[in-house]
C-alpha cells in the first residue's frame, strides 16, 4: 500500500523563471544530454539555479542508488548542486538516467533529465583552447595532449569543413551558423556549440586509433546585447579547410547599384516591394594571396531553410535561370548582381535567398571555377589537380513584402458647375458628390437605353426569323396536301 499526502501552497506573485521560480544556468547540463562514463572511474554531474526572490533550499534528483550529492547555495540566490556516481564493470553498456529538479519553499523548476551512458575508457580528452571573437570562434587542440592521434582522421560536427595543423597544434574557424555549429539557451547565456570527434573510413574493417571526442563552445551573457556577437542577418560566415586554411564569405543587401552602402543590421528584415530592383554581392576572404569567387547556384525559399521543397532557381549550375538576374563586372574574389523582387504564390511575405559558393586557385583549367555554366552537370570534368573547396551555403534574408499604399482619389475641381478630373487619375472612380451624381444619373438612363435599344433589336430579328419559317412551313403543308389529293383522284379514275 502507498501512502502520500498533498499540500496546497498559495499562489506566487509571478511564473517568471529566475524571479521566483529557480531557473538553470548555464553550467547545468541540457534536457536529453547524453553523458559518458566508465566503469571505476568517478562520474561528476554539476547542476546551477537561481531565483532572485526566493532562497533555494535543495536539488531533488533521482539516478542511481550509488549516486552521491553535495549542496551549495550564497547569498545572490545561486544554488549549485553535485553528483557523484563510480559506475561499477556491471554498469558497462548501460544508459542510466538522471533527472533532477531546483526548489524553494514554494515553487520548483523545471525537471530536467540527462542519460548516462556507461562505456570502456577508450575515448582521449585532449586540451583545447577556444578563442571566441564577435562573429566566430576559434579552437586550437594542442598535439602534445594527443598522441599518436591521426589528425587526418578528425573533423568536425560538419564533415565539409576541416581542420589545419601546424608543428603545435591542429585549429579550426567558423562562425556561429557554420560547420554544424548549433545554438542553445542556457537560461542566463547563450551558447553556441560543436566539436571535434574522429571518424573511420567507409571502407575500413578494422581499426586501431583510439575515438577522439572534444566539446567545445562560446558562451555569451544575455545581459550584453545579442546582436553584438551574433549577427542576425548571417552576413558573415567563416569555414576552415585543410587546403585552403580559414576563409569566409560576407553576404550582403546593398542600397544601389554601386555596391558600396549596405543595408544595416537593424534594418532587417528589408521591406521591399514587388518589381522592386534588389541589389545584392557576396564577397569572398582568403588567408590564401590568390584565390577566384564562383558562384554555382543561388535560390530563394520562403524561409531560411535551403532544403525547403519550396524554391525557385535565380542560378543553377552556374548558369542564369531568372530573366531579371544581371550580373555586375566585380573583381575575382567579388560577385555582385541584381535581380526584380518576386514572392511565393500562397500565404507568404518573405524570400530568402542562399546562394553555393566555391573558392577556387586561380589558373586551373579543370576547377569549377573555370567551367562556369554547365548545362549537363553530369560531364563535369574532376582532376585531382585542381584545388578548390567543397561547395558551402550562405544565406541572406528575410527579405519582406509590403503592400503598394492604396491610390488617393483625386480631388476634383468645379468649372462652369461640372466636375474636373485630374488627366492622371484616367481609370480611377471619381469620389461622389451631388453633381457627379446626377452626371451618373444621366450616363445610367443613357447606359440602360443603350441596353435596351440592342435587347430590342435583337429580339425583333428573332421574331421575323420565326414568322418567315412560320410562312415556309404552311405554304410546305399546302402543297404536300395537293398533291395527295390529285393522287387520289388518279386512282378512282382507274378503277
């Protein structure tokens, strides 16, 4: 028999996490993480909260029966609590859950619940420092933590973007929405996170280097403003590539046709109108002296997602599929064009447009740079000699449709008491008033005479058509019955 007992607490003043209901930050680990641990080796589990206006008094947590806790709390409404585990051998291949909750004396958090999974101590932890700049973050992994470690068979979230090393040390840069880089909240910050993990080659049967797994990220407080570090309209956008180092594109709006006003970051997103010219150029930057900008292909989608099953090609396979699509003369590492502002039939007020790019080492006859449009994709010639990065997608946006302003009804001028209309407004409804309503009146009884007369017309046509077959049909019958008679009296002549 189970036995329990509820009590009801009064109302809060507000839900607000953080206020007085505890909220996480950012040292707790997400809802659904998978952690990892082995067997004789202790596993550590931290886990922070705060509520301004309440005093967190305990962590409620479920997990295994082994699990330790360790509680802490100060002044400023933090509490922090930590679990400890040593996984035994009979633990290895399990995947333990651990779920655990922050309460006050009134309120409680959200429950947040995370997988242990318990596996052989194979993987290598090495040391990685990461720099994180405005736009991008930077790791170095440091050799000497890893030996005999194959750099050649690391990567990251991404697999189109790789990694460089030099004597020291194996580096990696992207921005925050490239190379598989993902966004979270973390209640008091905002993260962006990836990492580096090691592979094995389709082709292998075996293997004999040891798994790498290394999380890395930037935190950024919320209390500074977002759009200082994370560029909302993505303009920015940097890769790493084991041939061509670190490069990255910068994707803009322009105000003109000469390329040199860019929209500002708090204008988006633009308001355009239909038919409207929209000027656009990629810019492309290498650690490399020389490299050449293609541009393989560029289509809009009504939102930021490339693989939407929704799009319209402005360029495919290097060749131009819109009409309005101009390309402006720019210089080898620049691609500057315009096209007429279009929508989505349906329900949709915004187009985004993402365009493939590709750098390539100028003077290669058999990069892709060099092949420019191909109407049969499929005879691309590849040579091994030919340098040149992977295709990577950018994308600009959202830009947003506005309404045309409805026509204003001219104003009208009296002479002679008859109305004047402005020439321009030809086809727009004149406003009404009393004279331009008894001129209505007088092209109405015209209009319904005109109607009228042509009814009229036509109808007498109609009746005439039916008395002549009238005649033709009685004079036919007249005849017919004639005939019948005079072959009647033939035959009593006979007789």
């Amino acid at each position: 028999m189970l036995q329990f007992s509820v009590e009801v607490l009064p109302p809060i003043s507000t839900c607000v996490a953080g206020s007085m209901l505890p909220m996480f930050l950012s040292r707790t680990p997400s809802h659904r993480e998978v952690l990892h641990a082995s067997p004789g080796q202790t596993f550590q589990l931290y886990a922070q909260a705060q509520a301004q206006n309440s005093q967190i008094r305990s962590f409620q947590v479920s997990g295994p029966g082994n699990m330790t806790r360790e509680f802490s709390t100060d002044l400023t409404g933090k509490a922090e609590v930590i679990l400890s585990w040593t996984p035994q051998r009979r633990d290895l291949k399990r995947l333990v859950p651990v779920c655990f909750t922050a309460e006050t004396t009134q309120t409680q958090s959200e429950m947040r619940c995370v997988v242990v999974m318990v596996t052989r101590a194979i993987s290598t932890q090495g040391n990685a420092t990461v720099a994180c700049s405005p736009n991008k973050m930077t790791v170095m992994l440091e050799k000497a933590s890893m030996p005999d470690i194959d750099e050649h068979y690391l990567k990251l979230k991404d697999p189109s973007c790789s990694l460089v090393s030099n004597d020291t040390y194996i580096m990696g840069t992207m921005s925050f929405s490239t190379c598989g880089t993902t966004l979270e909240d973390k209640g008091d910050y905002i993260v962006f996170k990836n990492e580096i993990h090691s592979f094995e080659r389709p082709t292998e049967v075996i293997t004999r280097r040891k798994t790498v797994q290394i999380d890395f990220s930037c935190e950024f407080p919320k209390t500074v403003t977002i759009s200082s570090y994370y560029n909302l309209h993505q303009s920015d956008y940097i890769f790493t590539e084991s041939n061509f180092g670190s490069f990255g594109y910068t994707f803009e709006i322009f105000r003109d046709g000469n390329f040199t006003q860019k929209v500002a970051s708090d204008a988006y997103p633009v308001q355009v109108k239909l038919m409207e010219t929209i000027y656009m150029g990629i810019q492309a930057n290498s650690e490399l002296p020389s490299v050449s900008l293609f541009v393989e292909s560029c289509k809009a989608t009504p939102d930021e997602n490339p693989k939407n099953s929704l799009f319209y090609y402005l360029i495919q396979n290097g060749c131009l599929k819109d009409e309005t699509v101009k390309i402006h003369p720019s210089n080898q590492t620049s691609f500057n064009f315009e096209l007429q502002a279009f929508k989505f039939n349906g329900e949709f007020d915004q187009v985004y447009i993402t365009c493939s790019v590709i750098l390539c080492e100028p003077g290669s006859p058999f990069s892709r740079c060099s092949q420019g449009c191909l109407s049969n994709p499929s005879r691309r010639r590849r040579r091994g000699l030919s340098k040149e990065t992977t295709g990577h997608y950018i994308t600009q946006g959202p830009l947003q449709f506005v309404d045309l302003a409805p026509p204003i009804p001219p104003k009208e001028e009296k002479s002679a008491g008859k109305p004047r209309m402005d020439p321009s407004a030809e086809g727009n409804p004149p406003t009404a008033t009393p004279e331009t309503c008894s001129s209505n009146r007088s092209w109405g009884i015209r209009n319904v005479f005109s109607v009228s007369f042509s009814t009229l017309v036509f109808a007498g046509g109609f009746a005439v058509s039916l008395i002549l077959l009238a005649v033709v049909l009685y004079r036919f019958r007249r005849r017919r019955k004639s005939e019948d008679q005079n072959v009647l009296i033939d035959s009593d002549v006979d007789q």
